[in-house]
C-alpha cells in the first residue's frame, strides 16, 4: 500500500476539519434555540426572554465593535486573540502566574503576551 501524498492529506485535513466545524455548529445554534423555552421553563415571561435575548445580542455586537478598532488601532491581534481565549477557555491547570504562556504563534517560547 503506497503513502498518501501531500495532496490527499490536505482533503483529508480539509474535510475533517469541516465535519469539526459542521457538530460545532450543531452544538452551538443547539443551544442558543433553547435558551429562550428554558428561561420559561425558570417562569420568565415572553417580555423578560425577548429583552435578555436582545441585550445579550446588543451587548455581543457591541463588543465586538469596540475591540475590533481597539486591535486594529494597536496591531496586537495575537495578544487580544490569547487573552480572550483564556477568559472563555476552561483552566487546564497550566501555569497560574500570568506571566507566560505557550500557545499558538509564540513558537513554543513561552514570549510575555502584552
């Protein structure tokens, strides 16, 4: 049996990353659909469920706005990228001082984000 080339793992890499892609999004429009039936369930009324829904969605828009001519202005890009990773991701019990981290991009050299 001969290795595949170059050229099919790329698909492959492609393709996979697509079916990655394809559950991440099940998960995540999953659950964004019940979010609205659930804050009934905990007896919100329509009122509550339609305001929370729409300041959340003002306040991620409005977010994004803000920080995005926030990096561009400063061409951190990387740093904004890590840090807001490391506020969603959970702890994986790495390094507690802050000071270093080896993720992507810092080629393993563990450089002080700013």
């Amino acid at each position: 049996m001969s290795r595949p080339g170059t050229r099919d793992l790329a698909w492959r890499f492609v393709i996979a990353i697509g079916v990655v892609s394809l559950f991440a999004d099940f998960t995540y429009e999953g659950g964004r659909s019940i979010v609205g039936p659930y804050l009934g369930v905990l007896g919100a009324t329509p009122l509550v469920v339609g305001v929370v829904a729409g300041v959340g969605e003002f306040l991620g828009y409005g977010l994004r706005l803000v920080s995005g001519g926030f990096v561009d202005r400063r061409g951190h890009h990387c740093c904004c990228d890590r840090s807001g990773h490391d506020r969603c991701a959970p702890d994986d019990g790495a390094s507690h001082d802050g000071a270093s981290h080896n993720g992507p991009g810092d080629g393993g050299r563990g450089q002080r984000w700013r």
